[in-house]
C-alpha cells in the first residue's frame, strides 16, 4: 500500500499470548528475566502475575502492519510508552488486540498510530510508527 489517508484504518489483528510463548521469545531474545515465567518471583516483586516481555508486546504490535506494508523495510522509525503490563495467565494466557490508524501523512512519509489492548486496556501509549509511502 503505498497511499494512506488520516483515519483509515489499514490493519488490526487479535494474538493470543501463552506461557509457552513467553518462553518461545525468552530463547529468541535471551531475556530470562523470572517474572517472565515464574508465578512465585513475579509476586515477590509486587506484580500481579507473569508478565509478557515488552519488546514481544512491541513485535506483536509492529508486525500488524507487515501485510499491509508489503516489506517491512519501509519502517523508518518506531516507538512506544509502556502504559500497563501484559498479564498472562497459565491457563487462559492473555489475548492481545491491535489496532494500526493512520494518524498524518507528509510526501515522504505515514504514522501510523497502533492501538494496543489485552482485557479492554490500552498497554501501549503513543505507540507509533513512521513508514516511508512506498
């Protein structure tokens, strides 16, 4: 795609979150911190369960937009805030949405503006992406 309008939104999509996936991208990216995997650590800290990794949060957000890109290639910048953590459980694991708006558009350039929810909470802000048109 390689005209975008303010408003349109150009993708969304629904990623179910396990333990399993938790330690799948701990092996892929090395971090193995415990309140990734262990009940008992992530409570001893304060937190209310297990929580996803905020850069496989990020991933799951930015790989939205592969399809309608094309190539991935074309993104030019990317960033978030982390707003709420990913709980997931070890029975149900947790359900991500994302949602991918188109928020400006220059004559080199789109944002794209990522909408990211688990259990009707936003938990990325600001999270947005620059891609060059085409």
């Amino acid at each position: 795609m390689s005209a975008f309008t303010v408003g349109d939104v150009v993708a969304e999509r629904s990623v179910h979150l396990t333990r399993e996936s938790l330690v799948r991208y701990a092996g892929a990216s090395g971090d193995f911190n415990p309140i990734h995997y262990r009940d008992d650590v992530a409570a001893e800290v304060g937190l209310p369960g297990v929580l996803a990794h905020g850069m496989l949060t990020m991933g799951v957000a930015v790989g939205t937009l592969a399809e309608v890109l094309g190539d991935t290639g074309r993104i030019l910048e990317y960033g978030v805030r982390f707003t709420r953590p990913v709980v997931v459980d070890p029975v149900e694991g947790a359900d991500l949405h994302v949602s991918a708006k188109v928020g400006a558009v220059d004559d080199e350039a789109a944002r794209i503006d990522l909408t990211v929810t688990h259990s009707g909470t936003t938990v990325l802000g600001k999270a947005q992406v620059r891609v060059r048109l085409s």
